[in-house]
C-alpha cells in the first residue's frame, strides 16, 4: 500500500456497529427521564401581590395613630321664622291670578255665629246669617270697609302696591275717615290698630288686586311687635300686638283663621276659642237660593 492509499484508509468514515448506537440511545433517553420538570404557573405574581396589598391595608387601617376619615356633613333642615313666612305668603299672593265674578264673598265662622256677605261692584249688598234666619236678603247699597274706614271696589283696585307706599295711604286714610270710639276722637293708639286690622282685612276680607295683597303680607312682616307662634292647623300661627291671632297658610296666601275681623258695618269681632273664626273669602258668579 503506498502513502495515498494509506491516506484514504485513515479517512474513510468507519462502520459504527449497532449495539454502540443502541447503548448511547438509552443513556441519552434516561438523562431527559431523570431531569427535574419546571412548572410555570401564570397568575402566581399576580395572587402574591393581590395578597401583599391586602395584608398591607390591614397594617395601615391597625396601625395606632392613623387618623380616621373625615365624617361626612349632616343634612340640617333649614329654620324657617314667621318672617319668612309672611313673606313667602306675599310672593304667592303676588303671583295669583286676580280674581273675578259677580259678586264678592265673604264667609265668616266661629264658635257663636255663621254669617255671609256678597257684594257687587256697584256697592249691592246681600246678607245670610242668623239675623235672617238663614235666608239670602238684600241690604241696599253698602260699602266695604278697611278697618272703620270704607272703601270702594275701585279705591282697593287703584291702591298702591309698594308696601311703605300702602302704609302711607292707610294712614293717611285713617287720619280722614272721621272714625270715632265712644270716648271721642281716635287716639293714637287707636288709628295703629286701625292700620294694622286695616292690612289684615286687605289679607283676608277684601278683594284687593294681588300686587296690594301681597304688599299688605310685607308690612305685616315688618310690624312691630308680630310674634309667630310656629305651625299651627290650618298654617302657621301669629300673634299681632293687642292680643290679635291670625292664621296664614303660606302655600295659598290665604287666611285660614283670626281672632277678629271687621264686620259689614264697620264693627271689630272678636271670635274667642284657640283658633278664632275661620275665613274664606272669594268671587262668586251666582247667590245660593
């Protein structure tokens, strides 16, 4: 053999025989058996930080000394004084429809007597009360009255609606009416409470346009020495110096109840009994029968 074929011996590839293959299969099978499997488990992060965070809010909501939360403010209902009710009386009262109809009526009803006027704009009066056992009767011409002073359909219609205004007019009124008492002439005294039953009457009684009833509830308001009695039936309750008492129903602007009042000829009745007389005054289109 010379040096090219011994060259070509040495790298010719070799024969492996088939046990040696079968023998390094196994050893290789067995390895991979024996090797430790690694589980991935996906949300295991997750659930530890979910559970880290949970245990740290029960440490911070133990530890001593962590100021607890604010309490939240309570709802307070708000006070509401006599005033105020008076006022609200005004704003509904300004804000009503005027009426109309024929006739104006008046009822009045208390623990002594029941009586009803109905009066035209051209000054008719008709009357039903005990006096006319039961029956509707016509008295001929009347006039409707502020107080002891009277006033006609249109004077109410033409009164002004500012209330210092109305004040003034009432006074001035009052001054002019020649309104007397069995003593004599009107006392100071007198001629106050005169105006002030006067801005009663234009609340309860009388057919005064809604701008003027509106500013009577104001003055009233701002009368001296009004004292409010908090609710009451019917409304709320007032007491108006000389031990007068009146009920006002804000939600109507109407007078519900009243110690006094000023009857068709001019007269000041007082109506005894915790809630007065009770009053309804409105426009009418017919008499009852």
């Amino acid at each position: 053999m010379n040096d090219l074929q011994t060259l070509r011996a040495a790298l010719a590839p070799r024969e492996v025989p088939q046990d040696v293959v079968d023998r390094s299969r196994h050893r290789l099978q067995n390895r991979m058996l024996a090797a430790p499997r690694r589980r991935v488990r996906p949300y295991a992060l997750g659930a530890g930080l979910v559970a880290s965070a949970a245990a740290a809010a029960v440490v911070v909501a133990t530890v001593p000394g962590t100021p607890a939360p604010a309490p939240q403010p309570q709802a307070v209902a708000p006070v509401v004084t006599g005033q105020q009710v008076l006022l609200a009386a005004a704003t509904v009262a300004e804000r009503a429809p005027a009426g109309t109809g024929k006739y104006w009526h008046v009822k009045t009803a208390s623990d002594k007597l029941t009586y009803e006027d109905w009066y035209t704009a051209d000054g008719h009066m008709f009357f039903r009360g005990a006096k006319s056992g039961g029956k509707v009767i016509a008295l001929g011409l009347s006039s409707l009255r502020l107080a002891a002073t009277e006033v006609t359909f249109e004077q109410l219609r033409t009164l002004p609606p500012d209330p210092a205004a109305l004040r003034d007019w009432l006074v001035n009124a009052i001054a002019h009416s020649g309104a007397r008492t069995s003593a004599g002439p009107l006392t100071a005294e007198d001629r106050e409470r005169e105006l002030l039953l006067s801005m009663v009457s234009l609340v309860s009684t009388l057919p005064a346009p809604p701008a003027v009833r509106a500013a009577a509830f104001r003055s009233i308001a701002a009368y001296p020495g009004v004292r409010d009695l908090g609710p009451v039936p019917g409304g709320r309750g007032f007491l108006l110096p000389g031990d007068y008492r009146l009920v006002v129903d804000p939600a109507t602007a109407r007078i519900n109840h009243t110690s006094m009042f000023v009857t068709a000829d001019g007269a000041i009745y007082g109506a005894s009994g915790p809630q007065g007389a009770e009053v309804s005054a409105e426009w009418t289109d017919s008499l009852p029968k």
